[in-house]
C-alpha cells in the first residue's frame, strides 16, 4: 500500500536502522512523541493518518503490547493538538460522561435608575462542570479513549451522536436556545484502543459505534521492528536485544495461544531486569534462567488441557530448550 508522502514526511519517527542512544545518551523519544519508524510501522501510521485527515475517528485493535496506545499519542501530537486520555472502566456511569451540575450561582441586581425608587431582584441558576469527553468535543481536542470496550456499552452511547451527527448532548441547555446539546468542533477526533481477545472485565461494543469508525488491526511488528522498540524503551545492547527477540519468537512458534503469547513488553521487563541488576545475559547462569521464566509467566499460566497444564509445560519445556542451545553468549539461539 502507497502512503502520500507529504503525510510521512510530517510524521515524525526514527528509523528502525538508525543508530539508538548508547548508555548514558538521551533516551526520552517517547516523551517528544516519536515512535521507532520502520516499514510496518510507516504503513500503519500513515494510513492512520489519512482517515483521521479526511475528519474519521479511529479505533486501534491488537493484542496487549501492540503499540496501540504509543501510536495513538503519536498521532494525536502529530496534529499538535491538545490531547485527553481517558480509560475504559467497568465502575464508570453515564452521567461521567456529561456535564454535572456542581454550585449554584446567584446573581443580585439593584436598580435606582429613578432617585428614591430602589428595585431589588435575585436570579439564581446551576453552575455546570463539563466532563472530559464534552470538554474535548467542544475545544476541539483529540480523545483517546484507551481500551473503551472495559466501560460499559450504555456509557459510550454519548459517542455516537458525536461521530454521525456531530453533536454533544449536555445537560446545561445551549446559551441561546434550548437546546441540549452543542456542536462538536470540526478540529474533534476520537482515537479507541481495544484487545479483541481480552474477555476478562470487557463488553461487547455496540456494532452502531465501531461502524462509524476506521478500525486497523494491530497484529504485532515484524522481527526488526520489535528490535529496535525493545532497545529504544531499554536501552539494551544490540546483542542482548537480539537474544531476547529470539527467546521472545520462540516461545510464540511454541505457545499457539493468545493466553501465554508474550509480548514485546515482556522484553522490554527482561532488558531493563538484567540491566539495571547488572547480570550477565548468560543461559547457563541459575539467576538469569529464574527472572526469564519470571519475566515471561512460566508459572502462571493456568490454562489446562485434558487435567495436564499444557501451556505452562511448553514454555518451561522452550526455555529450558532455549538455554541449552544457547550456551552462551556468543551463541544464537536456533531451533
């Protein structure tokens, strides 16, 4: 798919083959924004990018670990503009998402227009607080909403007058009318994250919201691009993070199963653990073997298969597999 090169020219990201900071240098790319760029991550960006150009919110799905959030953030500061996150939660209500009354305000008004005639009146009216989403919707903000299928689905109907009409439905009628609601800024754009394999504390989104939405799948990087994430959120020398990688496929071709797949996060955990300890990445070192099968939940994974805990079998099986064949540090890890 060919992307308008003016939308990746104004996106900015760092190249998956560009030099990363060594210990010691300036690591805070993620605070300015930028997020590592290589083929897939180019395509995905900017494909995002046209649909939210042409006034579409967007709803990014993946796995945990995708980079949804991170791509969200870097698309909102691509437009420079203000950006509000607000996280899916079972425990919020409707109401949460409107405008509350909060004080009452009282107003009193002296006349003495006509010397020894004095007119005296009180006008008292509800003072209205609005709620993120309404905030963002009128000043024209971007909302990321970061996985909003764990708040329940009557909690997002406020969403869909926003997308297909362009309206804000408030409890504070309209200045001049009586209207309950305001229009929507034009500059508004929604961006949604969710995990489609998650059932745990999530509900099913009404089909009326995501279809007035553009949804890209976020499957997981290629096997250069997780490289050079690991390393820009850790730090890790390149060998260090090239072992990880390894480790972190292997287990994927092993594990056939979104329960146990481990995702570049849990490479990301691995490379600062043995960093910051100062522990060598080596195979045959007891400690090293204990914080991986930490790292990567070998024990904890509880999914069971004809009595016998399959999963957690396989992944201590690949590592100690793993380990074996590696040796050292020198040695690549191969099946």
């Amino acid at each position: 798919m060919r992307i308008p090169k003016r939308i990746i020219k104004r996106s900015n990201m760092h190249p998956a083959s560009e030099t990363l900071p060594s210990d010691g240098e300036d690591m805070r790319w993620h605070e300015a924004g930028d997020i590592v760029k290589s083929p897939a991550v180019e395509q995905v960006v900017g494909r995002a990018l046209m649909y939210l150009e042409a006034g579409y919110s967007l709803h990014l799905s993946g796995p945990p670990g995708a980079g949804k959030t991170a791509v969200a953030m870097h698309l909102a500061k691509h437009f420079n503009r203000p950006y509000v996150v607000l996280h899916g939660d079972a425990s919020r209500g409707a109401d949460q998402m409107r405008d509350q009354a909060s004080t009452f305000e009282r107003k009193y008004i002296r006349d003495n227009f006509v010397r020894d005639v004095v007119k005296e009146a009180e006008k008292t009216s509800l003072k209205y607080n609005l709620s993120a989403v309404q905030n963002a919707c009128i000043n024209g903000h971007f909302l990321i909403y970061d996985e909003f299928n764990r708040s329940r689905p009557e909690v997002n109907n406020i969403l869909l007058p926003v997308l297909s009409e362009g309206i804000i439905p408030m409890n504070q009628n309209d200045q001049d009318s009586d209207r309950g609601y305001q229009q929507v800024d034009p500059h508004f754009r929604l961006i949604t994250t969710s995990n489609p394999d998650d059932t745990a504390g999530t509900f099913h989104t009404q089909d009326a919201l995501l279809d007035r939405m553009v949804t890209i799948t976020l499957e997981g990087w290629d096997e250069e691009t997780e490289l050079a994430i690991l390393r820009f959120h850790s730090g890790a020398s390149p060998e260090d993070a090239t072992r990880i990688i390894e480790i972190i496929h292997r287990i994927r071709s092993e594990v056939q199963s979104s329960v146990a797949w481990p995702s570049i996060r849990s490479g990301i955990m691995l490379a600062k653990i043995i960093k910051n300890a100062q522990i060598d990445f080596d195979p045959n070192d007891k400690i090293f073997q204990i914080i991986c099968r930490d790292v990567f939940n070998a024990d904890a994974v509880s999914v069971v298969r004809s009595g016998n805990k399959t999963l957690r079998k396989t992944i201590h099986d690949t590592l100690d597999d793993i380990f074996k064949v590696q040796g050292s540090k020198s040695v690549r890890i191969a099946k």
